[in-house]
C-alpha cells in the first residue's frame, strides 16, 4: 500500500489560516481493516468494541482520514503521529516540535468534516439534515434570544435549516474552545444574518475569560449536510476547502 506521503506534497499551513476537509464515507463494501496498522493500540481497541458494522467503519474512516491529512502537514508517517487528550477529552498532536499544528474533527451519518488550523484553537460540526423536533432542542438548548429569533421571527419553511445552522455553530463554538458540557450551549448567543453570515453576539460567562472575538462560517460539504466552524480572528484565509476522495481511491 502506497502512503500519503508518497501520493502528496507537503502541505504548508499559513498564519492565520484555516483548512477545511470534507469526505463521504465510502461504501460498506470497501475493506477498512487494513487501515488499522496505521492506528495506536487505543485505537484498534476501540475499533474492536464498536458492534455496529456500521459505526465501526465511521469510526476507523474519520481516524484515518485525520492521520492521513495530518502526515501532510507534519511530514510523518500516518502510524507515527500521536494523539494526547485534554482534560475535557479535547485530542491533540503531542509528536515533538509539532505543537503548533490544531486540529478538530466531526462526523454525521456518512460525512466526516475536518479542520486544521496553526497555533490557535479550531472548532468544527457536523449535521445530517433529517427531520426532528427541533422546537424541544432549541428550548432545552439556545439561548433565550436564539430561541426567540428561531420560533418568532423566522418563517416555518425556513426553521428547521436556521436550527442546524444554530446548533451547528454552538457545537463548532464549544469544541473549539475545549471545555466539553462545563460550557453551556445557553451560555452563549449566535446570531445569523440573512446570507447565513454568523456571530457570536454575547457571552454570558465574560468571567471566565471568553472575550476575543470568533470567525465563524457555515458551510455545506453536501447537499444533505449542515456544517461550521470557528476560530479566533483574524483570520486571512477564511476558508479553504479540500476533497478528500483523491486519496480515498487509492486506499
């Protein structure tokens, strides 16, 4: 099997940049195992407990994807690159004199989303559009003025997409700052305009230090997802997008 960094150049990761790539799995009928001895004792561990054949080949395409993606970056091999957590479970590069590279990954039904960004924090989120009872979500969820805004003053047709589009940028906001469920989803306001511009308007937790000022872009990676993701500002390189199929077809 050729590796990635037989197939790509090295990939360089400007200041203030952000990349974003998008995959859809592939399909069931495609061998994943071997992609294994790619992955840390953690990870084929985990594989092996996952039941649903299903889950077990999101799970092992969205890890390879990231190992792969990252040994451009890093100029190392997939196998080499190792992960450490935080203390809210937020995983990150702990090779040596690699600190610089930040990364997030999120993955919803048959779509895997990842950001790589360079010495600041990165979030992003994904959702498959389906429908649900939204209207329970968003009360238990947003923020009073979000709840408000998405009930009252957005047109039926239109409300379960400015849901995903909330919830999307909430889950991106929280990831990226890295506290898991200690931060509230209704901690914390976004407002999305018309041309689905978005932005965090207010922090109701100013004491613990979130004041800097966030990027965040909505996107599509497919026309039967919803995602976004944040980064601290300035951001020069807003959004740069990749495909990831052209490597896919070689594994």
């Amino acid at each position: 099997m050729l590796s990635v960094l037989d197939r790509w150049n090295h990939l360089e990761l400007e200041e203030n940049a952000i990349h974003i790539w998008y995959s859809l799995l592939p399909t069931l009928e495609v061998s994943v195992d071997g992609w294994l001895a790619d992955f840390s004792k953690d990870e084929v561990e985990k594989a092996k407990k996952i039941t649903s054949t299903q889950a077990r080949v999101r799970y092992i395409c969205a890890r390879y994807m990231l190992r792969s993606i990252l040994s451009m970056y890093l100029l190392q091999a997939p196998k080499s690159i190792q992960f450490a957590y935080t203390l809210y479970g937020k995983p990150y590069v702990c090779n040596p004199g690699v600190a610089d590279v930040c990364f997030n990954v999120s993955h919803s039904n048959q779509c895997i989303v990842c950001a790589i960004a360079k010495k600041r924090a990165v979030g992003i989120d994904i959702e498959f559009l389906q429908s649900i009872n939204f209207e329970n979500i968003a009360r238990r969820f947003f923020s009073h003025y979000e709840y408000r805004q998405l009930m009252h003053h957005t047109p039926p047709q239109q409300r379960e997409k400015k849901f995903y589009s909330l919830w999307t940028c909430k889950e991106a906001f929280v990831k990226n700052i890295g506290q898991g469920l200690s931060y509230p989803l209704n901690a914390f306001t976004i407002s999305i305009g018309p041309d689905q511009s978005a932005q965090l308007v207010v922090s109701a937790r100013k004491d613990r230090g979130i004041l800097e000022d966030y990027a965040i872009q909505i996107f599509s990676p497919h026309q039967a997802y919803l995602a976004a993701w944040v980064i601290q500002k300035p951001v020069k390189s807003i959004y740069r997008q990749y495909k990831w199929e052209k490597i896919m077809c070689y594994l």
